[in-house]
C-alpha cells in the first residue's frame, strides 16, 4: 500500500524522488521521507503528514547526490508519526531502508536483534531490515563480489510476509538494491540512470522501458546498468518492456481533482472496452461468438458455477457480474469477500469457474484466495481442477503471474483513491464474460444478444448526457447536504450492487455514514434509522423491480426521509414520488447499472468538494491494498 521510489544516474535524485512520490501519494499519505547518499553519508528527511510536509522541510536545501530513495507511508504497524516514517536506518545510519509491505516474523527477528545490543527508534516492523543488512554487510565484505547485494539476499531469505524494498548504503554510494517478495516493483531503464517505484505513474515522465520484478527476485542498481539475480543469487536474464501510455493521463488536464477528470473519462473507457471485447461486425447471423476475450473453451466449456473472489468496489463489481451470469447464461454464482473466502472456502464442486477481480492486480487478500483455490485444486481431476480466470487493470501486475487467464479492462491509469471508471470498467468486463457465455450455452436467441449489444454501443454517449445535462444541478443539490450525517441508498435486482457502491464512494470521500440496502429489505429493519434527517437515495430503473422499488420510496416517504431518485426523466410515476429527481436516459433495465452509478459518483464527489475534504486522498485509504 505504501509508495516507494528509487534513483540512480546522473541527475539530482531528490528531485526526481519527490516528483515520484508525488505520482505515488495515492498509496498512502501518513508520512513521506528521502534518503540520499551525500559525501560518504546518508542524508535522510522524513515529515509526519502529506507529502507538502516533507516539501518544506527540504525546500531551500541543496543536495546534489545522485543516488536515492524515497517512500510515502500507509500505517500498518506503528502510528503515522515522524519517527515510525520511512526511510528507517541501521545503528550506524549507514544502511537506509524502505518498505511497501508487512514482514510478518517482525517480532521475533527484533528480539533477536535486541539480544545483541540492538536499538530500535521506531515502532515499525521494516526496521529490523537495515540492522540484520548491517550485520549481514560485515560478513559478505570478507568474501562476496558485490558484498551490499549478498546481505540484502541473505536477509531477504529470512523475512516472512509478502514485501518490496529498496536499499541504500553509505559505504556503497553507486548501489541501490531492490527485492521483491509479493509486493509489486517495477524498475525503470533511462540513459546511464536507473529507477524503481511501486507503480508505473512514477516512472512515467521518466522512461517507457520498464520491467516488473518477480516474486524472489533481486534488483542490483548502478550508474552503468540493473542485474536481475534470484534469490538464491544465480543471475537472470531479463529484458525490459515499453510502457504504451501517455504521460497526460497522469495528469488532472484542468480539473480540480482525478476524481473528477476520472468519471468523465468514463465514456471513453465504455468505447475502448467495447472495441476490445466484441466483433463490431458481429449480428444474430454470425455463427460464432460476438466476445472476443480469448479465453479457451476447456475454460467456459460446460461450466456448472461460477465463483467471484474480490474485495471493496471490486466486490461491487462482481455483484452486477453475478446478476448477468445468471439472468444471462444461466450459470448459478457466488461472490465472495476475499479475505473471508481465504478462511472459509466454498466445497468443491465440479466444472467451477473461479475469478479474481482487482483493479491493480496487487490486492493481498484477492491473490492468496486464488493461490488457495489453485492449491487445493492442483491434485485434483474429474472436473474438479482449477479454472481461474482474473479481471484487472494491470495485466502485467502479480494476479496476471498468478492465473492463466486474464481479462483487462482497459481504464487506464486512475489517480484517484476512490475508484470510478475502473469500476465501470470491470462492469463491462461482466458484460463480456457474460454475452461470450450466453452465446456459447444457447440461453438466449441470438437476436436478444444482439440487441443487447445495440444497447451497450449506446452506453457512451448516454453517460456523456448524464455528465453534459446532470452534473452542474448535482454540484448544486450537495449544497443541501453540508451537514448530513448520515444517507441511505436503496435499489433493486441489478441495482442494489450500485446502491452499495454509492454508499462506498460516499464514505469514503467524504466521511459520511451511508448504507446501502436492497430496497425491499427497508422495512425488515432499516426503516428505523430514517427521519428528516437521512436523506434516501433511490434507484428506480424501469424493469421487473421499478413498482416495487416506488413502493419501498414510499414507505421512506411516509417517515419524513427527504427522497432522491435517480430515474428516467419522463416517468410521471417516479417524479410523483420523489422530492428530487436526478434524471438518466431511458435505458433497458439489464444496462441500467452502467448509467445509474454515474448520478451516485457525482453525488459523492461534490458533497465531499463541497466540505473541503480531500477527494483523491480520504483518509486512511489507500489505493491498492497490498496487505492482509
């Protein structure tokens, strides 16, 4: 969850590591820290806080050094103070470390160390590594080629826990070692100069050519070129990839926050997953499927379930993913919390698909529910082996080692903590997998696909409206909501996942309490909480549900509860009932959840704008959650 950056070439590094921090502070903003190896010493600055903190501490200071790393911090082990903030040091402060990660036997090898004289002045668990490095360091000098690579290996082999670090020594001023270990690192290639981040953004305005370290792997880092060795220190050969982004996309192009330039990216999103997913000369004639995922049929073949594995708006994802897989291609489905689905997997059951949905590939709980499913399926047959297939951002990332099969949703680089167009980009991935599906088990004629896919291609330029028509009156109408406590969401069949993920977005921007609630559930419990005070969000969508879904309003009605629809612009029936309306177009109800999120993305956004929060960086959030 934490961002970490390293450097070495020929410029100043400070620079470039605060400019790298800058693209990671979306992992984690409780602290920021830079060390750098200047005239034989480490220099190191660490700031509590955002990293402006850090800024200004170092703001008027020369330091000319041209190796570094930097690091901005989410609190895992150790309260976000200056002194648990990163880099952290050996007893001499000749050896600096940072982490994104947990060492998970942190405990024992700090009571080892303690044994032996050892003093610690954080709280964390990453400091135990600079002082085993340290210890290690004065043996591999006696004996080793590369005496600063052989510590951080031998250390690496005694870590448990899932970790990326990189590694400075002051005795070794033209190295910078990084090692992997189930958490992401990428490493950037330049002329005569070298990088290192968490995450792509950060190597962006530096270089294409990069190449993702593997689990067990051992970056060795100097002015003239990057050795790859494994952790048993045999050297790899490995060549680099280029990166096919543009540098703009990392950019805010003139709105006030990613978030927001992110939900206006989304009809460009819907339009390149389309062109991705589906033969735009397919009709009701074809004989062959309109999906074009390429995904195997020993694959989807004779499929008797289907199981989702994700967490947060992921989970949400996979929700809308289980309403199409059934209501579709009449595959039975479940989805699950990952980080439950780790402690209490399903039975076995035969001819099962399983998917990982995760954004950015790195989410911990995701990836060791599907390493389990692929364990405990490995030996088996019949039927019963493993089918894994993941959805993700990041193809490149450790979910696209991880699973043979990979669907990528084509969203680009998001910025913003809150995720908005990749949800709606794993949404249509669903719509893929589901269509691709539907026609290969016959559940539907194919003239009701096609029209399916009519209603898809419509889908842009429908959300361009509800942008073009919807979100000058809905900045206006967070006005109304300064000082609410707390929101209801209400929906329906296909829309309940979408009233579940607007009460997310609100949460986590802008810190309101918020529920989501399938509709018909109300008046088993919720209707309780509601009063003049709690305003209630409505999704009505004409459809099998939308007289049931009015009725539910209703019952809010009748407790006083200010009602907010999102609805159709010209269904007298919904404008009856509701006090405020946020109209969308008239859509089939099996698209609606596409178009209905839009309003609830918007809502969430301006209410927190409007309170002055932080909208990219919520607090105590992270963007990619690569901890258990």
């Amino acid at each position: 969850m934490c961002g970490i950056v390293g450097y070495i070439g020929t410029q100043e590094a400070s620079g470039i590591l605060l400019e790298g921090l800058r693209k990671l502070e979306y992992r984690g903003y409780d602290s920021a820290g830079i060390a750098t190896i200047l005239d034989g010493e480490i220099h190191c600055v660490r700031a509590k806080g955002k990293l402006y903190n850090l800024e200004e501490k170092l703001a008027g200071e020369t330091n000319p050094a041209r190796t570094g790393i930097a690091h901005t911090r989410w609190a895992t082990h150790g309260k976000p103070e200056e002194y648990n903030a990163h880099p952290h040091m050996d007893m001499k402060m000749r050896v600096a470390v940072i982490q994104n990660g947990i060492i998970e036997n942190y405990r024992d090898l700090r009571e080892e160390l303690k044994s032996r004289g050892c003093e610690f002045r954080s709280e964390t668990d990453t400091e135990v590594i600079p002082h085993l490095i340290a210890e290690e360091l004065s043996k591999a000098e006696l004996s080793a080629e590369f005496p600063l690579l052989e510590a951080v290996r031998s250390v690496v082999k005694r870590l448990e826990g899932a970790f990326a670090i990189a590694v400075i020594c002051a005795d070794y001023p033209d190295e910078l070692i990084v090692a992997r270990q189930q958490a992401p690192v990428v490493l950037g290639f330049g002329q005569g100069e070298f990088y290192c981040a968490s995450d792509t953004p950060a190597l962006i305005p530096y270089t294409r050519a990069v190449l993702n370290l593997e689990n067990g792997e051992i970056a060795r880092m100097t002015p003239i070129g990057v050795e790859i060795y494994n952790v048993e220190g045999q050297r790899l050969k490995k060549k680099p990839r280029t990166l096919d982004v543009n540098p703009v996309m990392v950019e805010k192009q003139g709105f006030k926050h990613y978030m927001l330039k992110e939900i206006y990216e989304q009809p460009g999103v819907v339009r390149a997953c389309l062109e991705a997913y589906f033969d735009t000369e397919w009709d009701a004639s074809k004989a062959q499927s309109p999906a074009k995922l390429g995904l195997s049929d020993s694959l989807l073949n004779d499929l008797q379930q289907v199981q989702i594995i994700a967490c947060g708006t992921s989970w949400h994802a996979g929700l809308v993913g289980k309403y199409l897989l059934e209501q579709l291609a009449g595959i039975p489905t479940s989805v699950h919390y990952a980080s439950e689905y780790r402690y209490s997997a399903s039975p076995l059951t035969p001819n099962t698909l399983t998917i990982g949905v995760t954004q950015s590939g790195e989410t911990a709980d995701t990836l060791a529910a599907l390493s389990m499913e692929q364990d405990r399926r490995s030996t088996l047959s019949a039927g019963l082996e493993a089918r894994l297939l993941g959805i993700t951002n990041r193809p490149e990332s450790s979910l696209g080692h991880l699973v043979p099969n990979i669907i990528e949703t084509h969203a680009g680089i998001e910025i913003g903590v809150a995720a908005t167009k990749t949800f709606i980009a794993q949404v249509m991935a669903f719509y893929a997998l589901a269509i691709d599906l539907t026609f290969r088990r016959q559940t539907k004629d194919p003239s009701a696909i096609e029209q399916l896919l009519d209603g898809l291609r419509q889908l842009p330029a429908q959300i361009e409206m509800i942008l073009e028509s919807q979100e000058r009156y809905i900045e206006e109408l967070a006005h109304d909501f300064a000082e609410t406590q707390d929101f209801i969401f209400l929906g329906r069949g296909i829309n309940f996942p979408i009233a579940l993920e607007g009460a997310l977005k609100l949460k986590e921007i802008s810190y309101i309490h918020a529920e989501g609630y399938p509709a018909g559930e109300m008046k088993h419990g919720p209707i309780a909480l509601l009063d003049a005070k709690v305003p209630v969000v409505t999704i009505a969508m004409p459809g099998l549900v939308f007289e049931k879904v009015l009725s539910n309003a209703q019952e809010a009605r009748a407790r006083d509860a200010r009602l907010i629809g999102v609805t159709p612009m010209d269904e007298q029936e919904a404008a009856d009932t509701f006090d405020t309306l946020i109209p969308v177009p008239h859509v089939d109800e099996i698209l609606s959840p596409i178009l209905t999120v839009i309003p609830l993305q918007l809502l969430a956004y301006h209410i927190a704008a409007r309170r002055g929060l932080d909208v990219d960086q919520p607090r105590n959030l992270a963007k990619s959650v690569t901890v258990e």
